[in-house]
C-alpha cells in the first residue's frame, strides 16, 4: 500500500467533508461547541447530554472553511482535534477528493 505524506495544503478543512464531534471531542475540545452555529452558547455538560440522549452531533465545515484552520493551513486545535480528523489520512480517499475540488492536483505517494 502506497504511503502518503500530507503537505498541509489545508484541503480537507475548507469545507468539503462533513465534520461530525461526538461527547468525547466536546468534552477534550469545548470550542467546538461555539463552532457549530446551532449549539454555540451552550455548555459542554448540556452538549454531551445532548449527544448522548438525542443522537446530536456538533458539526463543522457544513460548506465553510473550518474556524480553526489558520491562514497558514495550520490547525490550530490540532492537539485537541476531532477524533475524525485524527482518523484522515494523506492521500486517502478524502484527502483525494478534497484537493480534488480545491482545484490542487493528487497527492502523490512517497518513494
């Protein structure tokens, strides 16, 4: 399986996917809660119950560049970042994509 080493083109943070927080990132990350116009104000704990008993989700990138994501392509929550952010991976599928509709070229694997 090839390898693939990002290049912080910022793609995968402008928008183009769905960014869905579940109670484990509101809880490392409360930010993420203002980050989601239709739960901003709320509190973590009220969040989290929300999460858990009505199947919410704190969503970002709904079609926006993420509020995190510096000028510099650079996250700045990239400690605390969504699990689901953990999870992408240079050159996968949405990586792929997202450079794709950014008008950038693939990413290619490393040798």
């Amino acid at each position: 399986m090839p390898k693939f080493e990002c290049d912080s083109c910022g793609a995968c943070c402008k928008g183009h996917l769905l960014i869905e927080c579940d109670e484990i990132d509101v809880l490392r990350e409360p930010r993420l809660i203002d980050a989601d116009r239709h739960h901003a104000g709320k509190s973590v704990d009220q969040m989290v119950q929300e999460i858990t008993e009505d199947c919410m989700a704190v969503l970002l990138n709904c079609g926006h560049r993420c509020q995190f994501l510096g000028e510099d392509n650079r996250c700045g929550i990239y400690p605390t970042r969504p699990n689901c952010c953990v999870g992408m991976e240079p050159g996968d599928e949405q990586c792929q994509y997202s450079r794709r509709v950014e008008g950038l070229s693939p990413l290619q694997p490393i040798s």
